[in-house]
C-alpha cells in the first residue's frame, strides 16, 4: 500500500498566493516578520514588489491592510493565528470588519498542532473570535487540496474572510476528479446511517479514518467536511441531523465558540439532536511533539473513534 501524501496548510496558502499572484496584480501579501513559517516567502520571492513585511506589529498590518483595500488592492495579511485572531482582534475588528473592507487573514499555526511552541501560541480560540465579527467568514480547510482552492475563493469574495492553517502535515484526502469548494457549503464525504459526523481542518482526516474503524464494529457513521464555518451550510447540518438523529461535531479548537457551538446553534432552533463536540475541554494547549498532542487531546482517528462508539451506544 502506497504511503498517503502529507502537506501542511500553511505550504499550500504560501502556492497558492503564488498562483493568484500570477493572475492578479492587485493582489497583495504582508506579513509581521513571518515569512519563513507562514510560507509567504514563496510569494515573497516571486513577487518582491508586492511583498511588505510590517515587522512584529500585527495590529499595525491589519491597518495598513485596511488602507490598501480601499485603494483597490486585494490584501492577504499573515501571521500566527494566536496574532491574527488574538493580538490584533480590536483592529481587524474596528478596521475591517466594521467597514467590511475586502482584507483576506491567512492565519497559519492554528491550533494545538503548533506542538512545542506550548499554550501561547496554540490558538484554540480563534473560531470563535471571528465567527462573531458581523459579515466575516471562516474557513478552516482539511487539506492541501482544500486549502488551495480556499485561498482563491477568498480572493473572489468581495468582503473580509479568515483562512485557519496548519503547521502539521495533513493527509491529501480531496484530490478527486469531482472535488468543488464553494463557499458555505458542507462536503458529504461517508454515507452512514447511525451518527452524523461534522469535522473540520485537521480533524476531517481523523473522522473519516475513525468512521472506517466504527464500520467494523457495525456503527454507519456518515462523515461531512465542514470547511466553512461561517457562513454554516445550515441546510445541510439540519438534513443530516434529521436523517441519522445523532450528531458529533470534531474540531482542533475549543468545544466553546467553534464548529460545535455552531452546529448546536443550528439544531437548537430547527432541529433538536443530541450532539457531542469533540475538540479542546475548555483547557489550554501544552508543549509537545504535534503528533503526540493530537492523540493525547483524542483528536486523532484512534481518540475520535473511541468518543463517538461510547455517543452512540449511550444514545
């Protein structure tokens, strides 16, 4: 059996603003002394002129960001989500959401799978943060694949959206002749009639991979890629619910504020399920070997399958 290919998000939004570069010259890219880890530097080194790095002052670049889109350029701005989303929250806020400005956030390093950086940098909460600014969107793709065709659907929407990447390599689960990013809309990924499984980001992988292990044990779990979390595919998450009667939501972010707050927003109002949100406790991250985080918080396949095999013998 071949070995599955493996390519962090973060090195697909460094090509991919490499690829739209080429094709639009209003696009831009800052960065806050980053370039290296937030791959921008690819874009850096093709596109020196449109290239501008803002130094250790990310409140700073969301505003300079902000004047360059109401001049006509389209800027990605980029840097750790624990500083996009966290050290200038007020100024993408006030700067860019308020006047809805067409800014792109490409915020890499997301989540717990940052490893030894520890806690500080392991941005659990940022989903929740930008979810809450009016008129934002929020994308969190599960792939190489995803993460591309994400970037570019950010440069088509006219608006502020924020784009969560990775620093761990990901399994390349989309690359099919008949994969389509749209916007706002969930992926079906696994029929099942049991349990329906909401992932996003990383955890789309582990779900699916986790569904495989539960056919064994006769559990039909049907898996949806929810790569946008906002705006939610809610017709999607409210026909599924209703078609299983249970719901897991899988998320490398905070069970408070992120995917499983969403869905359960969704099904409160339209359709009451039981659900269960599999992600982070309300704890902070720690330091440690990205690989052995995920396992340790149970957001691998082997954590994810043991939590929604006990939700749906309980239920």
């Amino acid at each position: 059996m071949s070995e599955v290919k493996k390519i962090a998000t973060r090195e697909s939004y460094g090509n991919a603003l490499v690829d739209l570069g080429k094709e639009h010259d209003d696009l831009i890219v800052l960065d806050a002394d980053l370039a290296g880890a937030t791959k921008t530097g690819i874009f850096k080194k093709a596109f020196p002129e449109r290239h501008l790095d803002c130094g250790i002052a990310e409140a700073n670049m969301a505003g300079i960001a902000a004047g360059l889109s109401t001049c006509g350029k389209v800027p990605f701005i980029s840097t750790f989500a624990m500083f996009a989303a966290g050290r200038a929250y007020e100024q993408v806020r006030n700067s860019i959401g308020y006047p809805h400005l067409n800014v792109k956030i490409g915020a890499t390093h997301a989540g717990i799978s940052v490893g030894e950086d520890g806690a500080t940098h392991q941005c659990l909460e940022d989903l929740a943060l930008m979810r809450e600014i009016p008129g934002m969107v929020v994308i969190n793709p599960s792939d190489d694949v995803e993460a591309r065709a994400a970037v570019k659907a950010a440069y088509e929407h006219v608006g502020p959206v924020y784009l969560r990447f990775g620093r761990l390599a990901l399994p390349v689960i989309n690359d099919t002749p008949d994969y389509k990013f749209e916007i706002g809309k969930g992926i079906v990924l696994k029929e099942g009639t049991d349990v329906t499984v909401f992932a996003t980001g990383l955890c789309v992988s582990s779900a699916l991979e986790a569904a495989e292990m539960l056919e064994k044990d006769g559990i039909s779990a049907k898996v949806v890629n929810i790569h946008t979390i906002k705006p939610l595919d809610e017709e999607l998450v409210v026909k599924a619910a209703k078609e299983t009667g249970k719901v897991v939501t899988v998320e490398e972010h905070s069970v408070i504020g992120g995917l499983g707050s969403a869905v359960c927003e969704v099904l409160s109002e339209k359709a009451p399920t039981k659900v269960l949100r599999v992600g982070i406790q309300d704890v902070f991250g720690e330091s440690g070997p990205a690989v052995e985080l995920v396992h340790k918080y149970g957001l691998d396949a082997e954590g994810v399958y043991g939590k929604i095999k006990t939700f749906v013998k309980e239920n």
